[in-house]
C-alpha cells in the first residue's frame, strides 16, 4: 500500500534541485522556454511557490513510500488553494523515480493524496499536464480527472520558429 510521509529537510533539498531541474526540462520541451533561460526562470518560480521551503503555509510536500518503513520511491506537492469559492489541493509535483515506475505507485499516491485532502477539508484535487506527456495525461484519466481548459500552439515554418 502506497504512503505518503511528510519530506524531511534533506528529502526536501533533493527534491528542490531535481524539481526544478525537471520543470525547466519540461517546460523546454513543451516549446515554452528556451534551454538558455529554463533554469533560472525554474528557480524563480520554485522560490516564489515555495518561499519558506518545508515551512510555506498551506504547501505539502511528501516522500512516497511503498509502506512507512521503506525507502522513497517518489515525491508529490500539494497546495491548498481557493478555486470557485471551494479549498481544493492543486498538484504541483508527483513523480516516481524510474526504476519504481509501472508499479502501481503514482495511482497509489493519488488514492493517499484524495484521503489528505478530505482530512484536511478539501473539496477536490486539480493539476496541470503537460501535453507532451501523454503516459501522464492517461493515468489522470483513469484517475477521474476531466480536461477543464486546454492551451494549443502550431509551430510556423518562419525563421525564428
């Protein structure tokens, strides 16, 4: 059974640099930054979301575990947030480490994340996908998450594109 147990400040400081290493490398890949600005504009908005690290009120951030006692296999970050007048968790951050993957773990997380945030009074759980990640996106799906806005781009064949 799949756990969720509160980052320690070293967890946290691993899970600050591969973050925002991770986000910078998305958003490059989803065509919205360059590779020379990706990191510092990363590291500008992890410090703006995080501002005390481990202590920014109303931010959860957890180690994944197969049961309290093994080693993490993954992290996940939540924010309680307003949204259409309900608190609602907003899902900044899950992943699984690679050789952990395929094995039912981030559903695992997401079925702890639903019992979190009832126990903390949240209505609902949303998150941001990124198109491109299409293992992802069907694994919200199956999930019961529901597309609730959609961003599009067609790249030109101009110089600069």
């Amino acid at each position: 059974m799949t756990v969720l147990v509160p980052m320690t400040e070293t967890e946290y400081a691993e899970f600050a640099a591969e973050s925002v290493l991770a986000y910078a490398n998305e958003k490059v890949a989803s065509g919205e930054w360059s590779p020379h600005q990706s990191l510092a504009l990363a590291q500008k908005v992890f410090d703006a979301l995080l501002p005390q690290g481990l202590a920014t009120p109303d931010n959860h951030l957890f180690t994944i575990r197969s049961n309290a006692a093994s080693p993490a296999v993954g992290r996940l970050w939540f924010a309680a947030q307003e949204r259409a007048g309900r608190r609602i968790a907003y899902v900044y951050d899950v992943s699984v480490q690679p050789q952990h993957q395929r094995q039912g773990h981030a559903s695992g997380a997401f079925l702890a994340l639903e019992a979190e945030a009832a126990r903390l009074g949240l209505s609902g759980i949303a998150l941001h996908v990124f198109g491109h990640n299409v293992t992802a996106r069907a694994l919200y799906r199956k999930l019961g998450f529901q597309v609730t806005d959609l961003n599009m781009y067609k790249p030109l064949g101009t110089a600069d594109a």
